[in-house]
C-alpha cells in the first residue's frame, strides 16, 4: 500500500472516530475557547488582554487569538453566532457544540498531513531503525503519530487544540532533519507566539543549534559566525514583530504589557492551588512546613505561604484580606480582585465583614465621589457584586440583630435598612441604580435617595449635620455636629423612627469641643458609647455614658470594636498592635502597615481555614500581591 493509501485510510478512521466523540464530555477548556473566540469578534484588538467579563481571560499569545478570530469568522459566515456571545457565565448548546467540535477536527487534517510529511519524507527518521526493519518504520511512525492517544484525548474529548500545536512542532523538526535549519528556527518562533508554554523547549534547541549550526573549530570562527547568528536572530524575531506589532499600533506599550501580564502572570505565586501536582505539591508541603517551624522558634517575621485559584489574571492592583489567629499567627489571607478596566485606582475608605452571608461591605472612594461595594468570598477570592454610588460619603454598618441586612444613613439624615445578603444577581442602570435579587426573591432599588418600603424600612427625616452614627436591637443612635448624640426609638411599624420621642444625651458636647469622628460603637452591658475621634492630631478612645472616660490615647488607631467573647473594648493600632482597653494589656502584635478595619468573629471558614475558629481580620492595603 502505497503513501497515499497510507494517508487516507489512516486519517478516514480517526476523523470518523473523532466525530462519534462529538457528544463526549467537555472539560472548563471548553467554554475558555468559545469565550476566546468572543472576544475577538466582539472587542478592538487592544482590548482583547484586558476584556475580563468571563473569568476565563485570554492569557494565549496573539498568534492563537488570530487563530481564534479566523474561527469566530467562519461562526459568523456559517450561522453559528450564539458561539460568539461574551457571557460572563458558561454557554453550551448542541450548535455550539458541533460547531467547536469540528472546529478542532479541522485541524486534524493539518496535523494528520505534517505527520505524513514527517514520516514519509523526512531523511533521517529511520536513519537508527535496524535495516531490517525499515521497510515499514516510516509507515508505523505514520501510524503512531497520526493516532496520538494524548492528543485524542485532549483534543477531541478534554478540548484543546494540541494537534495543531503539534503540528507546527513537527514542522519544525521536519526542517532540522532536511537541513533548513532558518525555517525551523522560524517555525519554532512561529510555535511560541501560538503557545508560549513551549519555551520549555528552548534550551534544547539553543544547544541544538550551537552544535551544529554554529562553528566554532577555530578562533577565527567567532566572526564568521556573526552573520548567521544575524540571520537566525532575524528568523526567531519576524513572528514576534508580526504577533506583537498590531497590539503596539493599536495601543502602544500598554498593549504589550497587556499582553505580558496575561502570558507571564508571576504576580499569582510559583504554584496556584487547582495545577500543582508531583513536584510542585511537595514544594507547597515543605514550604508551609518551614513556615510553620520559623514561625514557632520566633525566628523573625515570614510572610505565609499563599496559594492561588489558578486563574490567569493579573493582581498588581489587588489588596489581601489576611486573617489572624488571636496570638498574632496569620492563618490566611484572600485577595481582593480590582476590576482590571478601572481607570483610576480607588481610595479603601473603610471595610465591614459578614460572616453569615460571605459578604464584604467596602466603602471606596475617588476624588468627590464616593461608592460602596459588596464582595463575595468565593474559591480563594474577593470578586465584587455589585456596589452603589453617592455623591457624598455615606454612612454605614451591618445591622447587628439581621444579619443580612445592612443600615445607611447619608448626610441629609435619611436612614435606611435593606436585605444585601446573600446576593445572587444584580443589574446596572443608566441612572445608577442597582436592582439586587436575593435568594429570597425580594427585589430592591436603591439610588442617591431614600426609596420607599419595602426598600426603606424606615427612615429618619429632617436631621441634619448628622456626623456618625450605631444601632442598637430598636433603636438608632446619631451624632450630630453639636456633639450631641440622638437616639431614635423605632416605632411598632416598624417603617419610621419616632423623632418626637428621641433622647438627647449632651454629655458628650460638654467633653469635646471639636475633632473628627472615626469610629462610634454601642456597648450593650454596659449600655454606654465608645467613640473614636482625633483631635490635633491625637487619636482618642471614649466611653460616653454615665460617665465620660478616656480609654486610649496613641498617634495612629485603625480600628476599635467589642470583643464579643468577653465584651472588652480593643483597639488597633496601625503598627499591628491589639490592646484590651479595659486591663490596659497588649493581646499580641501583627505586621501592618496600614490597619483598616477589623472584626470579630466565632465562625469556622472552613476549608481555607482548616476548621480553625478565626477571632480576628484585618486588610492591609499596602501587602500587594
């Protein structure tokens, strides 16, 4: 049976195989391609290494997004444009299905015909087959190539376009063998502009080609290797300048970083928590050993090991949530996603956890403008929800008696409380509203002003100068810019809050003459106030009530709050000390730069945490991952 036999039989066999897979199952490699092929058809060029509305980015070299544009093209040409929707969520339909599908069975065809060239007239491929095997040694390398189990496997079941990879490798092999040693150095670079995983294959061709391109039998021989290492520098840059040129025309060296920071994402770590097998899990293993130990000798400070979701996205601009246990240990820590299209990086205000619903409240702001945002605790990460816009800072906190809910009164005096937790979808309006569906079905709206019920569920109307405010079980308590503190019992409707009855307390007028309010906190056992304010330049820690008591006093204070364990006022500082207020002791000392909030809480965050009770979090802006 001659070669061209040879050919058909062989490719006709495995192309009919490989369509009765059609229907086999699809791993996530799926959906990443279709997305790819989204963006490309539906985004600029410059704009394909920073679209991120599916988590699956774009982290291939341009060579491979031109190939997914040819095939978004004949989507398009051919009828099937569901495949060319950007979702933030998965797509999947029998259309899609076929259309994908054969879109990798069409490469087959390509690698089926350079495993044929490669077999059948490639000089040196049986040059090491005994004699007497060699009659039919290029047709069972044909055979053994063509029929690559780990190909099919990926290919055409897993879904990935390896055969076409391969192909190119094969080519360039080819080359090496027929002595056109350019063409095969440029079919390399050609490779690695479509995978650049394939740079793992570099040094062997630098070796490769000092051996046996290069000369180097005489000292004479360093010059007269200029020109071919000229030649061959030309050859390895030409699919570069053809790759990366569109992107520096299009968008300028921010387009190239662009790239950079999705092919070459070393902010993530070494090794990420979903792809870390052999070799990589015992280094994890021996490096959170040797943590632990320095950690126990109390041998300096060591920042923990951190391990990421795999993602390939860039965390240059994110900050880390870290928690820790009660002896200053840090346990873990998350990292909050920045969405990579902000064009300008916001201030962090202030934070807030909720521990029932995985929820993080955050008040950002930039410039005038300010925004609070709700982030979900999800595989390692803090991924934004949504978030709200003001245009004055509001004021805020998790309702302490529901969970779920979350109060804000905004400058006007307007108050209001609302369901936040958990969140399962939100949508943007043109007015900057935000309509928010719980799980339990009830829908809100919220814009600059107070809507009402069931959105509002009561309100306070007519205050003014309002500077801080805390809620107790019914009732919610204001400070005004006369320094005195209101407190509004709510009525049985539970829809208002009854201003004709509320009490007055000017103690706190008769203390303090001026200063700015940073934290105001409600004690229930002792049913008195702790307010934090700085006043020139000094922090201060209160008790208002009965009697008027100074707790603290320091330079710099991040946070304070009641320890829910023994009820004891704390504060921390922002050199990483925690101090009880009412014993005067330091409890234990972290590393941080910048204390921004923190809080307490008995729950197990199990299984980033192995199941150990956290008591404690802070964020430290300035930790960058």
């Amino acid at each position: 049976m001659g070669e061209i036999q040879w050919i058909l039989s062989v490719g006709s066999i495995l192309i009919a195989f490989k369509c009765l897979l059609i229907p086999s199952y699809t791993s996530t490699d799926f959906e990443v391609h279709r997305n790819w092929m989204a963006i490309t058809w539906n985004r600029p060029i410059g704009e394909w290494y920073l679209e991120e509305t599916s988590q699956w980015t774009l982290d291939y070299p341009p060579f491979f997004a031109y190939f997914e544009l040819v095939l978004a093209h004949f989507a398009h040409g051919l009828g099937f444009d569901e495949c060319l929707e950007i979702s933030k969520e998965p797509k999947m339909s029998p259309r899609i299905l076929i259309f994908q599908r054969f879109s990798v069975i069409f490469t087959d065809f390509f690698y089926i015909f350079v495993c044929a060239l490669y077999s059948f007239h490639s000089p040196r491929i049986v040059d090491r087959i005994p004699r007497k095997l060699r009659k039919n040694g290029r047709e069972a390398c044909f055979v053994l190539l063509a029929s690559l189990q780990a190909l099919l496997i990926c290919d055409s079941i897993h879904f990935q376009y390896n055969s076409m990879l391969t192909a190119i490798f094969l080519l360039s092999l080819y080359f090496i063998d027929a002595g056109r040693m350019l063409i095969a150095a440029l079919t390399f670079s050609i490779l690695l502009n479509f995978k650049h995983i394939y740079v793992y294959y570099a040094l062997g061709y630098v070796f490769f080609y000092l051996l046996n391109y290069f000369q180097f039998s005489s000292p004479g021989d360093v010059l007269g290797n200029v020109p071919k290492a000229i030649t061959l520098a030309t050859a390895l840059l030409l699919p570069f300048i053809f790759s990366l040129f569109p992107f520096f025309h299009t968008s300028g060296i921010s387009g190239l970083q662009s790239i950079a920071h999705r092919l070459f994402p070393v902010s993530r770590g070494l090794t990420h928590a979903f792809w870390a097998p052999n070799f990589w899990a015992l280094y994890n293993f021996t490096d959170l050993f040797l943590y632990r130990i320095l950690s126990l000798l109390k041998i300096g400070k060591f920042e923990p090991p951190t391990y990421t979701s795999g993602l390939v996205q860039s965390e240059s601009q994110d900050d880390r949530i870290v928690f820790y246990e009660r002896n200053g240990e840090t346990r873990n820590s998350y990292v909050v996603k920045w969405p990579q299209n902000n064009q300008e990086r916001r201030k962090i205000e202030r934070i807030e956890w909720n521990p029932t619903g995985q929820i993080l409240a955050m008040q950002t702001a930039s410039g005038k403008a300010s925004q609070l945002e709700f982030w979900h605790l999800s595989n390692y990460e803090f991924t934004r929800k949504c978030f709200w816009k003001f245009s004055e800072p509001p004021r805020w906190k998790w309702n302490p008696s529901d969970t779920q809910s979350i109060d804000i009164l905004l400058s006007d005096g307007q108050f209001f409380s609302c369901l936040i937790s958990p969140i399962s979808s939100f949508s943007d309006s043109i007015r900057q509203n935000v309509v928010v569906a719980t799980d339990e079905l009830r829908m809100y709206s919220l814009c600059r002003r107070v809507v009402p019920p069931p959105m509002a569920d009561y309100s306070i109307q007519c205050l003014s100068d309002v500077v801080a405010f805390t809620t107790s079980e019914r009732n919610v308590h204001v400070i005004t810019a006369d320094w005195k503190i209101l407190s509004f019992p709510q009525d049985t409707d539970g829809y208002q809050f009854n201003s004709d009855r509320a009490s007055i307390d000017e103690s706190l007028h008769s203390e303090i003459t001026d200063g700015i309010v940073c934290g105001f906190v409600y004690d229930p056992p002792t049913e008195s106030f702790i307010l934090w304010i700085v006043h020139h330049g000094r922090h201060v820690v209160s008790r208002v009530g009965e009697n008027f008591e100074t707790l603290f006093e320091g330079d710099s204070v991040g946070w304070i709050g009641v320890n829910p364990d023994n009820r004891h006022v704390e504060v921390a500082t922002n050199d990483g000390r925690f101090v009880d207020l009412n014993t005067k002791e330091e409890l234990f000392r972290v590393d941080s730069f910048d204390t921004i909030q923190v809080h307490f809480t008995q729950v197990n965050h199990a299984p980033f945490l192995l199941n150990a009770p956290i008591s404690s979090y802070f964020l430290d802006k300035n930790v960058v991952i």
